[in-house]
C-alpha cells in the first residue's frame, strides 16, 4: 500500500467506513427492500471537510467485496482521496443496518421519524487496523496539516488502539491531531481494557478534542464543561456539545458558548461528525474561534434536516454568510440545501 498522488491532502481521516443498509419504515422483519448508502464517522467527517474545499484523505480498510467497492468509490466520488486504504482480501467490509420507525404500534416497530442501527462489525477489515497502516502511508500521515480519528477507531481492536496511540504520539512540526469521543458501550464489551483510561489517554494526547456532554457523563463522570477542562487541560481546542441546545468551545484559555440552530430535526445520525467536519474546516481556513463553532453548528444542521449519515451541504459562501453573521442574527434557521441553493 503506497500513496501514489502527486499532492499530499491537508486533511486526513482514519478509521472504519460502513456499508448502510436503510430498511423502509415499519418493523425492520417487514421491509422487503433496503436502500444502500455509506457512513461511519470519519467517513461522514472527510465528506463534510471535502465540500468545504479541504483536501482530504481516507486512512483505513475495506474488504475484497462489493461494500467495500461501494464505498471506495462512494468516496472518490465525493472528492475524497482513497489510495491509503488497504483492500482485505480476508475479511468483510463493515456494515450496518438502520431501523426506522412508523408509527403503526406494533410492538417491534419504533415511533414515527425514530430510527436505531444494527451493527455487523465483528472481525471486518477495518478492525485489523493497526500502526502498520500509518507506516505504509507515513508521506501522507507527515505531510498533513490535521489528523482525525474518533474513540470507534480505538475500540475496533487491541491493534487498532495501538494504531491511535501512535497517532497522538506522532512528532507534531506544524500538525494537528483531532479526537471525538464517539463513545460505543457495545465496541468494548469483550475488551479487556477500560474504556475510559483508553479514551481519556486519547483525549489528553490530542490537540482538538469533541466530547458529548452526555457521553462525557458516561465515561468520566462528568458533563460539565468547565469540570472537563479541569480533568483535559491539554487539548488547545476542546468543545462540549451540551445535549443540543448550545455547544461550549474552549480555546487555549478562552471558552465561548454558541447555541444550537432553531430547526425541526429529520434525523440525528451523523450530526455529531458534521459538526466536527465544519469545525475543523474552518480552523484550516483560518477563522476565528466563533465561527469553528458557527461552522460546526451549520454543518451539524444540514445532518439534522437530511435524511442520510453524509451531511449535503449548501454552497460555502451561504454558510460564510451566516458564520459572520452579528450576534443579534444567530441562532437563525438552518441554512438551506444544496438540493434548492444555487452554485
């Protein structure tokens, strides 16, 4: 495995992609077909930051199968640069299977708009990740600007954890390493570490770190935004998302909140990594800390309002526009699609 462009991305991303399975509404034993699509969260983080005019390259493993196929050209045709991913010719691509509700009452169906996901991921190729994959692509990994990766990755294997504690350990010359906490309860149950040494080491190891208020809950004790910076003070970039209706970003020694767009949410899968994506877009670019969070928080909207993992987002200069808007304008109406924006 080599990386055989002649650039080198200033955004790479490395962990799991998924094969979706999206059953039609109702008890998932009665849909008789399935729409396909992609996801996984560094996935859903490298699509949002190519549409956002960053350079960006995929870091993982797919199998010799039609999903994995599916998804190496799913990416490639979103810009996303996918020579560092290393085909399996042993083991399957991951994928999972969304559940959606409709209402109808019947004791194994979910409420109208409701979704849950069924994961089959056990011993995919992307579990086998490992330092090896970071060395067979060391050009690319040195070459960067940021690096993100999210506590799924880490929770995948033994071997893929010691891939993420290489990544926080890397020389930094300029780079950024960015963390979200991701925390899955049912990706550690047969791992002998705990989880929340391994996930903390990852977190005070990085330069960004993004951490749900709830999650955080869950796996330190606390959710409280200033008690969070107390236990990482390291991460210049930590940022808080407080269950939805504001999120608190803390820079170096500065901390700002910024509230949650008004919008009737469609579906909440993949929020979190289009909030990440728009955060870390931005911080490439150069603005200043209000709009990583601004950008954050219109991506994340576009992910609310839509119906797939993948954020669509409407054209840069609509989000600029309400990124720099005055404080008396913000929390606005989510920003349009691309569907009905023009270029």
């Amino acid at each position: 495995m080599s990386w055989p462009t002649p650039t080198t991305p200033r955004a790479v991303t490395v962990g799991e992609g998924l094969a979706v399975l999206v059953a039609r509404p109702g008890p998932l034993e009665d849909s008789p077909v399935f729409d396909r699509s992609a996801g996984g969260a560094e996935v859903n983080v490298a699509t949002v930051l190519t549409q956002l005019g960053i350079e960006t390259a995929w870091i993982s493993r797919v199998g010799d199968d039609g999903f994995g196929r599916y998804l190496l050209r799913h990416l490639a045709e979103r810009g996303v640069h996918t020579g560092a991913v290393y085909t399996d010719p042993a083991r399957p691509t991951g994928l999972y299977v969304k559940e959606r509700g409709s209402g109808s009452n019947r004791a194994t169906d979910l409420a109208t708009g409701a979704s849950r996901m069924l994961y089959y991921r056990g011993g995919s190729a992307a579990s086998a990740l490992s330092p090896a994959d970071l060395s067979a692509c060391s050009a690319l990994v040195e070459g960067c600007e940021l690096i993100h990766f999210t506590g799924i990755t880490t929770a995948l294997s033994p071997s893929a954890t010691e891939l993420t504690d290489r990544l926080i350990a890397l020389p930094r010359r300029g780079r950024m390493v960015s963390f979200d906490l991701n925390y899955r309860p049912a990706l550690w149950i047969r791992r002998g570490e705990s989880a929340a040494d391994v996930l903390a080491r990852q977190v005070a190891g990085s330069d960004i770190v993004f951490l749900g208020a709830d999650e955080a809950e869950e796996v330190f004790g606390t959710g409280d935004p200033a008690r969070l910076r107390e236990l990482f003070p390291r991460p210049r970039h930590l940022v808080v998302k407080n269950s939805g209706h504001s999120v608190t970003g803390f820079l170096g020694d500065e901390h700002r909140e910024v509230p949650a767009l008004r919008l009737e949410v469609t579906e909440a899968i993949g929020a979190g990594d289009a909030f990440a994506g728009g955060y870390l877009a931005a911080l490439l670019q150069g603005r200043p800390h209000q709009q990583l969070l601004r950008f954050g928080h219109l991506c994340a909207a576009a992910a609310l309002t839509g119906t797939g993992d993948i954020a669509e987002l409407p054209p840069l200069p609509h989000l600029e526009s309400r990124a720099t808007a005055p404080d008396s304008a913000w929390p606005t109406p989510p920003p349009p699609t691309r569907e009905n924006v023009p270029s």
